[in-house]
C-alpha cells in the first residue's frame, strides 16, 4: 500500500513525533507507515485522515499486489 503520509506531515509543518502524539501512538508507529512497513488499522488511518483533514484515500492507495 502506496502513502503520501510523509508529504501530508511536511505541508502540515509536523514532524514524526508531533503526529504521533496527536493520535495517540509512538512516533516508530509513524515511520513504520511512512516506509510502508506496517499498515495502519482503519481507526489509525481515520484519524490521520481528521488530522489533515481529507479522505483515507488521500493519503493511502492500494497497489496492485495488495489486490493479490
């Protein structure tokens, strides 16, 4: 699954950590999304969503292997 987490922080002006803190999870939990290690939950991704105020969809997308 494709994210442009790391680009939605930038044009919040927050870093790794800050986001962490806003939704309540480690600033590891960030990086590991970022780098497309691990995926979120829906509650996780939902809240990133409210922080940045868009739609899940703008910031996470399926690839085709996720289809697989």
């Amino acid at each position: 699954m494709k994210n442009t987490l790391k680009v939605k922080r930038a044009m919040h002006d927050l870093t790794q950590a800050d986001l962490a803190t806003k939704i309540g999870v480690s600033r590891q939990t960030i990086h590991a999304v970022e780098s497309g290690k691990y995926v979120p939950s829906l509650s996780l991704a939902l809240k990133m969503a409210a922080i940045f105020d868009c739609k899940i969809e703008n910031i996470f997308e399926l690839e085709d292997e996720d289809w697989e």
